[in-house]
C-alpha cells in the first residue's frame, strides 16, 4: 500500500500527460485538419459544397473536437491535483482558467455544427435563398475561427500559470517551467489575431519546445513522488 501511495502522484502525472496529448491530437484533427481541408476562404459557396461533399470527415472533425474538451478536461483538474502543493491559490486560478479554455471549446464545438446544420434545415430555414444560407454557415464557421482565437489567448495564460507552477516546483525540471510560459506569452498575442498570424511560425516553434517535452516528461517520467510529498507536507504545515 505504501508503494502505491508513493506511486500515486507520478501515475496521475503520467495520465495528465496522457491526456494532455489526446486533448492536442483530437482538437488539432477536429478544428485545424478537418476544417482547413473545408474551408475555402473567401468562398460561402464552395465552402458549403464541400461540407455538404465530405459530410462523414465533417461529423468526424465535430466529434473529435468534442473528445477534445472531454480530454482537456481531465488534464486540467489532473494539473490542478499536482501543483495545489505549490501553491493552492495560483493552482486554483489555473484551474479556473483552464475550464474558461474548455468552455471556449465546447463554444467552437457548438459553432462548429452550427453550419451544417443551417445547410440542412430544412422548411425551418425555407425563407432564406441558397446563397443566402451558404453565407450564414460561412458566418458560423468565422466565428468559430473567433472563438478558437480567444480560446488561445485563455489557454496562453494557462501555460504561463502552469509554467510558473512547474519552475517553483520541485517535483519537475524547471527548465520545461520556463519553455510552458514562454509558449504562454506566445498563444496570449492572438488577443490580436493579424498579429499573432505574422508571429505564428514563432509561436508554433516555441509551442513544440515547450509543450511536447512537457508531455513526454508527464508520460515518461511522471513527478518524483518522494518531492511531491515532501512539498505537500510543507503546504499542510503552512495551513
């Protein structure tokens, strides 16, 4: 029982990395893959032909993304169990932050649908011509865009609590504290999305420097339970 007490930390480390990983994989696919193989920009018509022409990718990219959330989810509590013994405030700050991120998911999730569902209303949407129900799902999908931008900036501040997190830890190299946080301050500049766009090359560099060694340390190594416990018999005797 000891051994598994010892082990619970690294092996719910080792699962938010799992989770972490598939959170990236099945919204990437969902929101990047299967959209930007639908979308033609600039064009409502041809863009509402490939939905209606690749129907099955659409519902596949929808439920991908939803797994997403699901994922995201588990990590971000699982996160918030690891680092309360940093310090139990920021932790709880991170948390909050990180469900605005899933809840700005599920948003992009529901918009999403939301043009698919327009193309095939039906006698519900029979007052409106063709062309005109084309444009609206282009509309839908252009706020969907706008909501994944917000989503980056909310989960930007995430990475620079977490990254904050890790380097006051003593449970994780500090170094992958401070790539978190840099990649943070990266994914905050779509607060201005044509900036953040010129950036973007930057951005996805300092993203796979930080975030996937991040992962792979979580999955691979997991924390060092002897020092996860000894910080959190330091926080219990401060309380």
């Amino acid at each position: 029982m000891e051994r598994i007490a010892e082990a619970s930390p690294r092996f719910k480390a080792r699962v938010a990395g799992v989770f972490e990983m598939l959170e990236g994989m099945t919204s990437a696919f969902g929101q990047v893959f299967v959209l930007g193989r639908l979308i033609v920009s600039g064009n409502a018509a041809a863009t509402a032909a490939n939905i209606l022409g690749h129907e099955r990718l659409f519902w596949l990219g929808f439920v991908s993304s939803l797994i997403g959330v699901a994922c995201h989810i588990a990590w971000i509590l699982l996160f918030y169990y690891l680092f309360k013994p940093v310090n139990r405030s920021l932790s709880l700050l991170a948390a909050f932050v990180g469900l605005v991120v899933c809840a700005m998911q599920a948003l992009t999730c529901l918009l999403y649908v939301a043009p698919l569902l327009v193309l095939q209303g039906g006698s519900s949407v029979s007052a409106f011509t063709p062309d005109q129900l084309q444009a609206l799902a282009y509309v839908f999908f252009r706020l969907n865009g706008y909501a994944f931008d917000i989503d980056l900036v909310f989960f930007g501040l995430w990475c620079v609590l977490a990254g904050y997190l890790i380097f006051k830890s003593t449970f994780l190299p500090r170094i992958l504290g401070v790539l978190l946080a840099i990649d943070g301050l990266g994914w905050m500049t779509f607060v201005v999305p044509p900036f953040a766009l010129n950036l973007f090359p930057f951005i996805a560099a300092a993203s796979a420097l930080a975030e996937i060694p991040v992962q792979l340390w979580l999955v691979v190594m997991g924390v060092n339970p002897e020092r996860w416990k000894e910080q959190a018999g330091a926080a219990e005797v401060r309380t």
